[in-house]
C-alpha cells in the first residue's frame, strides 16, 4: 500500500491560534525526531520553524488566505513570496471557495496561475491548493482538482481543518480520479481529522500522496506498534 516509508507521507502541522514559539519549536523537534516531510505552520513562524529545521531534510510548509481563502488574489501571492523569503518551501493556499461555487472558474483559474509562477520562482517549492471539499459538491471537488492541476498546482489538498469537516476517504478518491482522468501528475494531500494510523492509512489507500497531520508524532507511534515502518 505504501511506495514510501509513512514518515514521508505526514506534514505535521500546528495551525492552532492559541500555538506559541515554544509549540513550534516541540513540533519541530518532532518533525526532525520522525523525519517527516515537512512542519506546516502559521506564517509568522516560518522564520522560527526555518531556523529550527536548518540542516535537515524537514522542510518548512506555511498557509496562505487561511483559513477561509477571502483575501485578493494579490494579498496572497504576497503572503507567499514573503513566506518563501523566510524559508519556506511548501506553500499551502486556500482557494476562494465562494468565488467558485458562483461560477468564478476562470477567477480560480487565474489565481492559481499566479500563485504558481510566485512560488515556483523559488527552487524546489510546493504549492498545494486547498479546496476546502466538505463546502463542495463531488462534482466541483472533481472540477476544482482539474482546474487546479491545469494551472500548476503540485498538490490538491482536501481542507484547512478549521471548516465543517476534514478530511474523507470520498474526496480523497474523486481529487485522485481527476488528476488521474485529467492526465495530470498533480498529488493528493488529505488534512482534517487524521488522528490515527488506521485512518492516515485510508487516505493513503484512496491516493493521498501526503497527509496534514497534528497527531504525526502518535500517528508514528501507532505505527512502531503495530510494525509498520
């Protein structure tokens, strides 16, 4: 089921706007602990997580018009090329959900395009579009993970955490038949609600490629018990 080693799959991550530079600083030590993928972290510690992390193979992932995807277009190409000068290199933006449930096809479109070529001025960066899939139908999880991909995003992820659901095994599934139909090499990142090995491993089995995980380090754990490297 695994084509990498579970360590590789998790982003872990504290959004949390009660979190504090000592919070960051235990999950980074995590992080490097596990080797996991990256720390996803709120933009004003991607200088701490950046520092912490140099020198190892952790990245850093920030989040851009979180959580609710509002800000101008402008606003958030913005926030990610500051937070790429800080020393991230995974960039997690939120799609303007209401915009495209109106019909703005095109206006996601073109903020993806823009995000796309901001981030990937930078060597090696990510750009992951979150499209917040419990405020979606299927049909427009589906369309959104087309456009998305079509536009340069590396990942499509299923959600912020902070909405009305999380993660789910269906979204994961109609994100991967959509890149996969649209002949896209677009990945699949499942976030929201992954606490445990049986579900990480659910997402993974339904094509997420990496997991947004707060519980990483018991997640981990889980796995040592249970053999799983």
């Amino acid at each position: 089921m695994l084509n990498k080693p579970l360590n590789l799959y998790i982003d872990h991550t504290l959004l949390s706007p009660s979190a504090g530079p000592d919070d960051i600083v235990r999950i980074c030590a995590e992080a490097e602990q596990y080797s996991f993928a990256s720390v996803c972290v709120n933009p004003c510690y991607v200088p701490l997580a950046a520092d912490r992390l140099r020198g190892t193979d952790v990245k850093v992932c920030t989040v851009i018009g979180f959580p609710l995807g509002q800000n101008s277009t402008a606003i958030k190409v913005a926030e990610a090329k500051a937070a790429l000068e800080e020393g991230a290199s995974e960039i997690d933006a939120v799609m303007n959900v209401g915009m495209f449930r109106a019909g703005g096809r095109l206006y996601h479109e073109q903020e993806v395009k823009a995000l796309a070529e901001a981030v990937h001025t930078k060597e090696g960066a990510v750009l992951k579009i979150i499209l917040e899939t419990c405020l979606l139908t299927p049909e427009e999880i589906y369309e959104a993970s087309v456009i998305s991909g079509r536009a340069g995003a590396d990942f499509v992820k299923t959600s912020t955490g902070f909405s009305t659901g999380g993660a789910t095994v269906e979204a994961v599934s109609i994100m991967k038949k959509a890149v996969e139909e649209a002949g896209l090499s677009t990945s699949i990142k499942a976030s929201g609600g992954i606490r445990t090995l049986e579900t990480a491993l659910s997402m993974i089995e339904a094509g997420a490629d990496r997991l947004g995980a707060s519980a990483g380090a018991a997640i981990m754990k889980q796995a040592e018990e249970a053999g799983l490297k």
